[in-house]
C-alpha cells in the first residue's frame, strides 16, 4: 500500500506526491504489472485527501502510460512502462559507441579549442570580444520598442531568405559601404557568418572534393568545411593575404575560402591585381570564392576596400558579412550576397535549417539602417577603436622586448604580434604562464595547417584582439605581458 506523509504544500502539491509514489512503487516492482491500482474513492478515504486529488495524479500516470484506466473497471499497472521504468533505474551499464553518420564521425574527430572561460580579473586580448559598454543600448531600445508596437496582422513564419525590409536596407547599405552591386533577391540573412560558411560547405562540397584555404586561416571556418569531407588544399598567405600566383592546379578545387579586406589572422589586404587573378582562377576552374568580410568596415586612416565582389564580373563571389563585428556577436544575424543562380537552393537550405533567422532583430536592424544610425555607430566605433589599437602598439613599442612587431593592424579589431626571440613551440607555455599571471593571448599556431603547422622555423605569434578592453587595460596588459616574456627569454632560461 501508498506510504503517505501529509504536508501542506496544497492539493496540487500533494497530487505531485501520489504520482511520485506510485510511479516509483510501479518502477521498483512493489506493484507489479497487471497489478490492480486501489480506487480512487478508497485511497482518497485511506490517505484522507480529496479523491479529485487522487483522481489528478491517476490521470497523469494513465497519460504517461503506467497504469490503464477504463469505465466501470479498477485501474491497473500497465506492462510496458513499467519494464522500461525498472530498467531506467536500474545500474548504468557501459555503453558502446554511438552510431553516427559519416558527417557525424568527421565531426567527432574535430578537436577545436574550448572557449575562453569568463574571469572579470583577468585582461583578455580575445579576438571577437566586444565591450559590452560599446553597444549602442538606447538607439536600440527606442528602436525595439516601436518595433514591439507596431501593429501587425498576425505572427506567423516569414520567407527563409529573411525580412524583406532588412535586405532591402542591405542592398543599399553595402553599396553605400561596401561597393557592392546587388539586388535585394541576392541577399540571405542567416544566423551568423557561421551558418552562412556551413551552408556554402554543405550546398557546394561533396566528399573528396578539395576547397582551397588560407594558411594560416580562420580555424572554425576550416574545420566546417573538412566535416563536410572535401579536402585541404592550403594556400600560402604572406604580408600582402593569399598569393594567388601559387593556387592549386587541382581538377577537384570546388571553392576558395578567402579574407581579402584583411587576412585572418596576419592582416594583409589583397591587392587588386592579386584579386583579378584570383577571380580568373575560379571562372577557369568553375569554382566559387567565399568572400568572408567579417571586420571589413573597420579600417583605419582611409576608407575602406571595396569587397573582392564589387569586380566579380562573372558571378563566382558568395559575399558573407556579419553584424558580430560593429554591434554584437550575441545577435548571432548575418548575410550572404549570393551569385543569382544560388539564391533558390540557400533560400531552401535556410529553410530546412530552421526556417528563418529571429525576425525582430531583423526589423530593428533595418530601421537603424534606413534611419542612418547604425552608419553613425559605425562611424563612432571606428575612431573608438582606432583609439584603442594606438595604445595597443604604443604599448606594445613601450614595453616588449627590441624586435617585437605587429602585422594586420591597418583594419580590423586584432593585430598579431611576432615575437622573434622565442620559437613557435614556446605559444603555449607563454600562453599559460600569462594566463596566470591575469593576462589573457591566443597563439597563431593552431591556425596554421599542412607544414607550416609544425612551425620549426616560426617565430612565436600571439593574437591579441583589443575592442573589449580599455586603453588603461591595453596598458597594463602589455606590461604584465612583458613581464611573462622575460621569463622565457635564453638568459632566463639559463638561470632556471
């Protein structure tokens, strides 16, 4: 019978407890299956409850499929249920491998790095922060607000390829700022520049195909491509971005992924003449160039280069760029500029993916854009963290040893400083010790591929991004930092 403790959390409280009761009795065996369960109206009686109580908790336990009910009959235990409840209780047993597809082992042999963890003590030089003082709060909150207030007729799903009033402000927005020459049916906004790299890998590459990356380059980005099971073809980058006069001569290279306003991680901007060869590359080989523009609106002392897209005469461009970079990565909202003739088979991959990206940051993304304020925060971020990245390198010429020296720092959010009396294979004890010492850097090597991965005649390089931290921050880094390297320097290895 029930063991019953009354209590006084209500009857709702007290149904709970009768359907924990039973539903363990059930599980354990106490009531085995076929058992008849007592009546509502005696067990009521005998627990001095309401029998509408009692009567709650059957139905939920008749719901779940652990006891049969009928008219005019007792209740009773039902066998299935009560089997698999036993066993869910039962000793956890080792278990095999699970069986996955050939894209879900590719992707289990992925080993990416962990995630930074949060620490308010520590001065981090994480690549992809922002500060979250930067982000422009009140024109978003007026913005949201009316949003929220305009009248609609219904809420429902809308078109896959996204809100019609965001990629219309799109298309004149990146002509303005980008150079690009689009229509409005091009552009796809997707959930961040990374779903819009996982469509390109999944809609374009097939198994054994090769994709053409730079080395070194966006990590995340290479291995959403390898889980795709084409194959690296790495391309040589140097102080100027890919050197194109040495792109594979590969029947199988299906696409190019490339950073040519501002190389990942080393910072070069592709000249023009390295562009049309680059161009003609892919109209020979029918393949396609992913144009990734994550911070190509932040370039400092000029304006910033067109996109590689603005010249593409033959529509072998696929144009991403992102709102991470100029508002906050949390929006997780980007876009893809897309050849015509991609636009049906992306608009029904989104759609496959999940539906459509949140379409109320959408619209207030398009009001900001259409009302010029988001180009004036733009505008105000850019001399911002032009401010930041002159305490950068001053600090950096200030405090670190004779022959330290910083590339990419023409545009972007990062630099990557060069460290040339200490070897590649020291990255991660340097990175270590000044973890320790508060200071958080991220080594440039996991970034490299094929034979440059092995960095026997590198310098060690340290990415050090900047758009989170204040100049006082910058400062007191570099000092710290400064501080961590001497002690790797060969008189003080020496003394230990």
């Amino acid at each position: 019978m029930v063991q019953f403790r009354k209590s006084n959390d209500g009857a709702a409280g007290t149904g709970r407890r009768i359907y924990d009761l039973l539903r363990a009795q059930i599980a354990d065996g106490t009531l085995p299956a076929g058992a008849t369960v007592p009546s509502t109206r005696a067990l009521a009686a005998e627990l001095g409850v309401s029998r509408t109580t009692v009567t709650s908790a059957y139905e939920q336990l008749a719901a779940e499929g652990f006891i049969v009910t009928s008219a005019g009959r007792a209740a009773r235990v039902a066998s299935q249920p009560a089997t698999r409840a036993s066993s869910a209780r039962s000793p956890r047993r080792a278990r095999s491998a699970p069986v996955l597809s050939e894209y879900g082992r590719r992707v289990e042999k992925i080993r990416a790095p962990t995630l930074p963890s949060a620490d308010r003590r520590r001065i981090d030089f994480l690549y992809g922060a922002l500060s979250a003082r930067d982000f422009p709060t009140l024109i978003w909150r007026r913005a949201y607000q009316a949003e929220l207030l305009r009248q609609r007729g219904d809420l429902y799903y809308v078109a896959p390829e996204g809100d019609a009033s965001l990629r219309r402000a799109l298309q004149t927005y990146l002509g303005r700022a980008r150079g690009l020459v689009c229509d409005a049916e091009q552009i796809v906004v997707v959930s961040g520049t990374q779903q819009a790299i996982d469509l390109c890998a999944r809609l374009l590459l097939d198994p054994g195909d090769g994709f053409v990356f730079e080395d070194p380059g966006y990590l995340i980005a290479r291995h959403c491509f390898e889980a795709s099971g084409a194959r690296l073809l790495p391309a040589t980058v140097d102080e100027h971005g890919i050197d194109t006069s040495r792109l594979p001569d590969d029947d199988r290279a299906r696409l190019a992924y490339v950073t040519p306003s501002h190389q990942f991680p080393l910072g070069g901007v592709l000249p023009i003449g390295r562009r049309f060869e680059l161009l003609q590359w892919a109209q020979r080989r029918r393949a396609w160039i992913i144009e990734d523009d994550y911070d190509g609106e932040f370039r400092y002392g000029q304006r910033p280069i067109d996109a590689l897209q603005s010249i593409d005469a033959g529509g072998r461009v696929i144009y991403i760029g992102t709102f991470s970079k100029a508002l906050s990565p949390h929006l997780r909202l980007g876009y893809l500029v897309l050849p015509h003739e991609l636009v049906p088979v992306f608009r029904q991959a989104k759609r496959l993916c999940d539906r459509h990206a949140p379409v109320l940051e959408q619209r207030v993304l398009a009001s900001l854009i259409e009302s010029g304020a988001y180009e004036r925060h733009v505008r105000r971020m850019r001399r911002e963290y032009e401010r930041r990245r002159t305490a950068l390198l001053d600090a950096i010429a200030h405090h670190l040893p004779a022959g330290s020296h910083v590339t990419g720092s023409a545009a972007g959010l990062h630099v990557l400083l060069w460290l040339p009396a200490l070897r590649a294979k020291d990255e991660s004890a340097l990175v270590r010790t000044a973890s320790e010492r508060g200071v958080g850097v991220y080594p440039v090597s996991p970034l490299f591929a094929g034979e440059a991965a092995s960095g026997r005649s590198r310098a060690a390089g340290l990415i050090l991004g900047y758009a989170s931290l204040s100049v006082e921050q910058i400062g007191q880094g570099m000092r710290l930092l400064a501080e961590v390297i001497g002690q790797f320097s060969p008189r003080s290895r020496r003394a230990r």
